[in-house]
C-alpha cells in the first residue's frame, strides 16, 4: 500500500511534516519541494497512480488529490497518495476524532520516519517515519483553501478528515494542559554520571526534541555505586544507555529480555594512555608497560589485547579511575575514554600524553547503545521510534550545533563538569568520529548493521568471551534505525 501524508500549518516557523505509523509503505509517494524558496508550503495537485497501491481492508486503488490552482515551482509541495479503505467513512469520523485533541507534538511522534532522498529534482519517499521541516510562512487563508481543494476533489472524506485534524492540532492551542497530558511519560536511565559522553540526550531534553516527539523524558545517571541497568528488565525504566555490545550478548546468554535498538557511538571510545615517550608509537608497544585496567576492561577488551596484540595478564594492575598511580610510573599506562581522562592527564602534567584508540586498532564494538525491553518493542514500537529519531537528532544537533542548553543541563546535574571539558569532549567525539563516522555517514547517527555485529560476534567468541551457543541476532533489532534520520544537520 503506498502512503503519503500532507500536512500543511500557518503561522509555525518549523513545519513537521508527518505520516502515520499503522500501515506499510511498499511503493513510492513522490514529493517535490523547492528548498531555494520556502516562503510558502502549499500543498498543489499531483495524481496519484492507480494500482499502485492495495488497500489493507478492502478497496483497491489510490487516491487522486483534487486540483487546485497550479502555483509556481518554487512554492509547490507535493505529496501522493493516500490509501483507501472499505467504509472509509466510517474511519475518517474515528481517525479525526483520534487526532484532533492531541498536540503537534504526539502526532510527530506517530509518524516519525518519512525517509528522504533526491533524485533528479525529486525528493522519493522511501520510508515512513521521518520529519521533515520546512520553514513556512504561509497564511491561514492558504491553509484552508489548500484544504478545501483537497477535500472537494476526489479525494474521500477520511482524507479531509485526516488533514483537517492534522492542522487543528498544528495550530496554536488554547489548551496548554489538553496538550501536556497528550506526552507519553518515558523514564532513560545511563551508565555514568551526567557526562558530555552522554550530551545528545540532554540536548534532546534542553531543546524540547523529545517533547516535540510525543515524549516527556526524565534522565536518571548513573555512577560508581549505581547499576541502572537493573532496573530495565524489571520495568522500573524504559530505556537504558548501555556501553558496548558485549552488554547485548550477555543479556541474550542470560535469558534477560532486553535488546540494543541504536548506537550512538559508532566506535568505542576506551584508550589506553602512556607518557609521551617517543619509542610508544603503536599498540603494540604498550604490552610490555605495567597497565592499569578495570575488572571490566579485563573481561572485555583485554582479552582481545590478549589474542590479537601479545599483552599479559601479569603486566595488569586494577584501575580505580585514580591517574595517580599511573603518574608516578613513566613505564606504565592507564585505560580512560579518548573524550576525558587525557584531559585530565594534561591539565595535571601540562603534557599531552600518548592516546591510543582501540577502535582504531580493530576493537569494533558498538558504544552508548540505547537498550530497552522487548515487550516494550512489541507492545509500543511507536514509542521506541520516536525515542530513538528524537535522540538522533540530538546527538547531531549536539556535535554540530549549539549546546549550550545541554552542556547547562549537565553541569546542573554534576558540578564536576566545566565548559572547557565539555568543549574537550565535543572535539574528541567530532576529532575521532565517535559518534559518526563509518555507516553513519550513510545511514545516519544510530546507525547498526548485521554485517557488523556478526563480525564482532565472531570475534569475541574467537578469543572466548562469548559463548559461541548464543543468539546474538536476538540482542539487538534494525528495525528503528539506518533511516538517516536528522542527517541534514551534519555540518562540518
């Protein structure tokens, strides 16, 4: 069934343009926008073929969207077809009455996922739950008399109804608290204290994304003395940040019913850090230093450092996230993530200390996935989707946009935090594409693919830290990622 979705607004600044999530896009709507002008979005005639959709309940063929005056090019929006449905009059006076009391916000959320991409002047539809903005500055006038020819032509009145409900919502609301309860409430806890690691969220948070998604969202850190990720299973939290992927296959082994649905960080960001002696140029040169390695690290990455590059176990003390031992011994090195502990080192030794990025070297685990339940994927995929595109959007307006919002947020919620770190932060993660780089490039922040964590997979259960019995397809899903969601706001 092929479907589009019009929306047109007055007097918004940002226009989301929206679809409904509840069917199947499997063929191509087409629309056309000319981004050179966008003074105006108005919605102009644009026949939908027939045949090339199939109606789930009965009915067959798509919709022709009414002619109205033909405006010019560069103020022309088109969007086709909508689908058809056995009594659909019966379902145009239900879906109306459904959308009309909620906000803008809740009805982003519903259809979060139109997937864009140019082709010869043409912008394709080739997913359903994306937003697009356009800067409009139409008048009301234009809104109605596009909606009017809309309605009086071909098309049905569940198509009327539809956008007639779409725009009352758009619109300015007289009622604030009608608007605040429509929110779903969703609780995200992380692994560490608030963190310029963790900014995309908090940016999302700062900048209303989430509430423009439907979403009321409440961020609960972590710390030493805290495991949120416990939480999860049981259903105190919704969603969880979760470090690498090896969290996803131990929860698979455990019979825990939790699954990663995104990972923000394209590359892990653990380090190890030596002193800048000039004869430490590679990985490999570090085996024979004393290291100091948290138990974690030891059941993890090092076991690969183990298998891949020589390193010992003999030649490893415990890390307790104190530099102080590793300063006071110029032939050792200490873990840390790329984005904080060599900040630190330096601002102790006004030297720059040798960083090596195990990423760089093979390690290929994905970093800070967003884990959630699997009954929560089942019951309310609407829900995760619009979590996971609005926390996209705010990495992406995190790296490359203003942060000062978020990186307030932040200190609020941890003292320790300083501009000059977070700013430290942001470098690192743009400076060794953390964040984006590799598949995200094409697929988008959140990026995840099986060709990837099969080979990790693979890896892990080489060097014996994973069970090679497991399901590892099972620890994570595709399904709410690789829509190149927010991607337009990459800057360099």
């Amino acid at each position: 069934m092929v479907i589009a979705r019009l929306i047109a607004a007055a007097r918004l600044e940002h226009i989301p343009l929206m679809c409904d999530h509840m069917w199947r896009v499997e063929s191509y709507g087409v629309i056309k926008l000319n981004l050179a002008n966008m003074e105006e979005a108005r919605l102009a005639s644009s026949p939908a073929k027939r045949g090339r959709g199939t109606a789930r309940k009965g009915g067959g063929g798509g919709m022709r969207i009414a002619s109205q005056a033909r405006h010019t090019p560069s103020t022309t929006l088109r969007v086709v077809p909508l689908p058809r449905f056995a009594g659909e009059d019966a379902s145009a006076a239900r879906f109306g009455a459904f959308l009309r009391p909620r906000n803008c916000a809740n009805l982003i959320g519903m259809c979060s996922n139109l997937r864009l991409g140019e082709s010869n002047g043409l912008t394709r539809m080739r997913n359903f739950r994306e937003i697009i903005t356009v800067a409009a500055k139409s008048a009301k006038g234009v809104v109605r008399r596009s909606v009017t020819a809309f309605a009086t032509g071909t098309a049905t009145r569940f198509a009327a109804g539809f956008i007639l409900a779409v725009i009352s919502c758009c619109l300015p609301a007289g009622n604030a608290t009608a608007q605040a309860q429509a929110l779903d409430k969703v609780v995200f806890a992380t692994n560490w204290v608030a963190e310029g690691e963790h900014g995309g969220f908090y940016q999302a948070l700062a900048s209303d994304t989430y509430r423009r998604y439907g979403l009321d969202v409440t961020i609960v850190p972590g710390g030493p003395q805290v495991n949120n990720r416990i939480l999860l299973p049981v259903g105190k939290i919704d969603f969880y940040l979760s470090a690498n992927t090896l969290q996803a296959f131990d929860a698979i082994e455990q019979n825990i019913p939790t699954l990663a649905v995104a990972a923000m960080f394209q590359k892990e960001p653990q380090v190890l850090i030596a002193h800048p002696n000039p004869n430490l140029r590679d990985l490999r040169d570090l085996k024979d230093l004393v290291l100091y390695v948290s138990k974690e690290g030891m059941a993890s990455y090092f076991q690969w450092l183990k298998s891949d590059f020589g390193f010992l176990d003999s030649r490893v003390r415990p890390y307790t996230f104190n530099p102080q031992p590793f300063l006071a011994d110029p032939n050792s090195a200490m873990q840390g993530y790329v984005t904080s502990e060599p900040f630190a080192i330096e601002k102790l030794t006004r030297v720059p200390p040798k960083v090596f990025l195990i990423a760089d070297y093979g390690f290929s685990s994905y970093s800070t996935l967003i884990e959630t339940r699997r009954d929560l994927v089942e019951r309310k995929p609407d829900l995760v989707q619009r979590f996971v595109d609005a926390s996209i959007i705010g990495w992406y307006e995190y790296i490359y946009g203003n942060n000062r919002a978020a990186n307030d947020m932040i200190k609020q919620q941890n003292p320790e935090m300083t501009d000059e770190l977070l700013t430290y932060t942001v470098a690192k993660l743009k400076e060794h594409g953390i964040v984006d780089s590799g598949d995200s490039l094409e697929l988008g922040i959140g990026a995840m693919t099986d060709a990837r964590m099969a080979s990790f997979f693979d890896k892990m259960v080489r060097i014996g830290v994973t069970k090679p019995s497991i399901d590892y397809r099972k620890s994570y899903s595709l399904r709410f990622v690789n829509r190149r969601v927010g991607i337009e706001l990459r800057r360099n």
